[in-house]
C-alpha cells in the first residue's frame, strides 16, 4: 500500500482532532512497529503486522502497510504487541514515600465529603514513580484521592511528560467514594449510616442547584457539606461523571445498586470482592466492576472471596477492569492478570480489562485502548505473553514517542551490578589500615 499525499494528509488531521481533546506532546515521534503479533483489542489478533504513527496518533495498522524509507523503525518480529496498559486503581503522581506524609498528596484530611477535592492540583509529573511504572509498560493511569466517604475527583494521565498539561488526559473523569464497614465507622456506626450520608449530599446537591440563587442570599436552608462539594457532585448526578465505588459485601454491593438506580449515577463498582454472588444482576444493570483477581483472603465484608471472581463475572456479562491496587508496584497489575487467566478469564478478556475497558469506563476510548486508526500511539512491544512473570517490556510508546527503559530501580541496578569499584563500605569490606 503505497503512501499517497492523501494517506499522510489524514492522520495529521487526525492529529489535529486528537490533539483538542488531548494535547499530544511536541516530541511526538513518526515511527513503526513491525513484524511483531499485534493484539489490537478491537479485532482478532495480526500476525507479523505494522502500526504505523505519524504525529503521535495511529495512522494505518495491517500486514500490508508501506512504511516511508525515513520513519525510525522498531523491529517487532518475534514479539507481542498491545495497547499500553491502562491501571485505573493507583495513586501515581500523589504520592512518593507512602510513610512521609510530606509526600502523600492523594487525601484531604477531616471533612466526610470532599467531593471538590480536586488531585490533579497536587500531581506532580515528574514523580519517580511514572519511569518505574511505564517501564513495566503501563502508558496511562487513573490516579485518584481516598479517604472519607466521598474522596473526590480522580484524573486519567498519561505517564510521559514535564508538565500537568503534557501528561493530563482527562481531568475529573470520575468521582471516588467508599462504601462498608470502614466508612461506616466515619460515618457513624452501622451500614445504614453510609447510606443514608451519600443520600444526604446526593439531596444537597439537587436542592443547591434547584435554589442556588437563594442560597448566596442566605434565603435557602442550609447544607451539610460545603457550596463547592454540592457543585463538584452535580456531574455525577448529571450522568456526566461516574462514581467510583469502592464495595466488597454482596449485601453492601446491593445497597450500592440501589442508590445509584435511585438517583441515575453511572456507577463503576471496585473491590466487588462477593461480586461473583451478584453477577447476573451486576450484568443486567451494566454497571462495569474494577477487581483484584488475587484477592483471597476473606474479612468480615469479603467472606466470600475467591480467585474465580473475575471469571465468573465475565461469563456472567459483567465488563472486568483489573487493578492492582498499588502505586509503588504498579507494574504487578500484569501478574493480576494472569492469575484471572490461571483461573478461567479469556485471556483476551483480560487485556481487555488492562486496556480498553478502563478507557471506556472513564471517557477516553475515542482515543485510548485499542489499536485502532486515530487513536493515541500508546503501544508496547513485549518479549512475550505479557501476562507470564518471565515478560518483559522491550519497547514503550506514549503518544508516538519511545520513552527510556530506565527508572530509579534500573539505575540502581546498573550502579550496584558490579562492586568491585565502589568504596569498601559498599562492598562490606574496610579499607586497608583502619580498624573496624
């Protein structure tokens, strides 16, 4: 297939359209990948295919695809290639040293409801856990606040940038909030509290708009949670922003259900620990669920607790993302994945739920995901099956550019791979003619 004027004209105006939604970095790359086993996610997988980038977006994508003589190239024969990984569950850019509270920008201490709370403010894209993090090749992240009953407004990012404004994809693409026995608590007690304060800002936040103008000239009654939390909710209760539940019981899951149908939320469940218990219903209400299919060890609100969760959501119907649940070893979401596939996930079920599940959950498929034309060049190239512990990531691309295989951890492997030219401290030893 030749590359006519008209062939290069597109993806450039694809560029374009991509880039009012979410600006691609001036060091997009034109480049290939070819020869490698393209797993596209919205089609059947192609042997020994070509993705084509121009201007940082996905220009053609086949086994037939001409590359121009002048595009760098990176040579895939052998390997796997897939969207980048997609982790929805980490708080990436918020967070540095978990014990430092200096460093922990992810919570805002005190008020029950912080639903204008607001992470992307606090991100800082230089953290020292992006390089670590892509480097296992995860491109883009939902980082998100906790704590409280309703945490606040989470962002999808891309993990390649100096700046908020390169790395941001999506900036309030959902809103995280909590629900058992340890909201509860917060709460005031018993199960029926969270309920029942979740029902009280819910109605806040319709009566606020219903009668904003009285409410600045102190004519309205008054609210349980600020002017800003009311204004923050009002997409949610729009439909317009979804409302991320963390939930484990089945009972607990219900209650959850229940409200959200109460008061049409686009709701996203995570935890769902006793979610397999519900399946049919999750399924016929659509409500997409984030697991952590390693999660087996039963508490009071996860008795039920099983390997098998994902799998059996997803015969059941339910759209799987998977997590893992941590910022520090992000890259670990990969062996979630393939234990959800060591106990009966498709196995192409679930790059999915690393991919293009996430990407539709929080707004961004019209360009994340899949490996589609028009959509950002997030790819990875794999040395194999990405889901065995012995794969690694050769190659990552975020948004057309190959971004460095080195983090703090390859740094320091380098620097301590040989010892025999360090000081004696370093290699246990002393320096001759001292004493201990």
């Amino acid at each position: 297939m030749k590359m006519t004027s008209r062939a290069v004209a597109r993806p450039l105006l694809l560029a374009t359209a991509l880039a009012a939604a979410w600006p691609l970095p001036v060091t997009a790359q034109d480049l290939a990948i070819s020869g490698g086993m393209v797993h596209t996610v919205a089609g059947p997988p192609m042997e020994g295919a070509t993705v084509l980038i121009l201007g940082g977006v996905i220009a053609e994508v086949g086994t037939d695809v001409e590359i121009p003589a002048d595009i760098r190239r990176i040579d895939a024969s052998g390997k796997v290639v897939t969207p980048g990984l997609f982790e929805a569950t980490t708080n990436i850019g918020l967070v540095e040293v978990s014990l430092a509270s200096s460093t922990r920008d992810y919570s805002l201490d005190g008020d029950l409801v912080r639903a204008a709370f607001d992470v992307t403010d606090g991100l800082n894209p230089n953290s020292v856990l992006i390089p670590v993090s892509r480097v296992a090749g995860i491109t883009t992240v939902l980082t998100r606040p906790s704590g409280g009953l309703i945490a606040g407004q989470a962002a999808v990012i891309d993990l390649d940038g100096a700046s908020l404004s390169d790395v941001l994809v999506r900036r309030r693409a959902a809103m995280m909030a909590s629900y058992g026995s340890r909201t509860a608590g917060l709460a005031g007690g018993p199960r029926g509290a969270v309920s029942l304060r979740l029902r009280e800002a819910l109605d806040d936040a319709q009566f606020w708009r219903e009668h904003r103008s009285d409410f600045d000239r102190g004519m309205s009654r008054g609210l349980a949670y600020s002017r800003l939390d009311m204004q923050a909710l009002l997409p949610v209760l729009d439909g317009e922003m979804p409302l991320v539940v963390s939930v484990n019981r089945a009972s607990d899951i219900e209650s959850v259900l229940r409200l959200a149908e109460e008061y049409g939320i686009d709701l996203v469940l995570e935890g769902v620990a006793e979610g397999w218990m519900l399946a049919d219903r999750l399924a016929d209400v659509g409500v997409p669920v984030i697991v952590k299919p390693l999660t087996n060890s039963p508490g009071f609100s996860s008795l039920g607790a099983r390997f098998d969760n994902a799998a059996l959501l997803h015969s059941a119907g339910v759209e799987i993302i998977i997590g893992g649940f941590s910022s520090h070893r992000a890259g670990y979401v990969t062996v979630e994945a393939g234990n959800a596939v060591r106990f009966g996930l498709p196995w192409e079920a679930a790059l999915r739920a690393l991919t293009l599940a996430p990407s539709e959950a929080f707004g961004v498929a019209e360009a994340y995901g899949s490996i589609e034309v028009g959509k950002a060049g997030n790819l990875v190239v794999w040395s194999g099956d990405p889901f065995e512990l012995s794969t690694h990531a050769e190659a990552v691309v975020i948004r057309g550019r190959r971004v460095p295989s080195r983090s703090r951890q390859t740094e320091l492997l380098e620097r301590y791979r040989t010892i025999d030219s360090l000081p004696p401290a370093y290699r246990g030893g002393r320096e001759p003619g001292r004493t201990p």
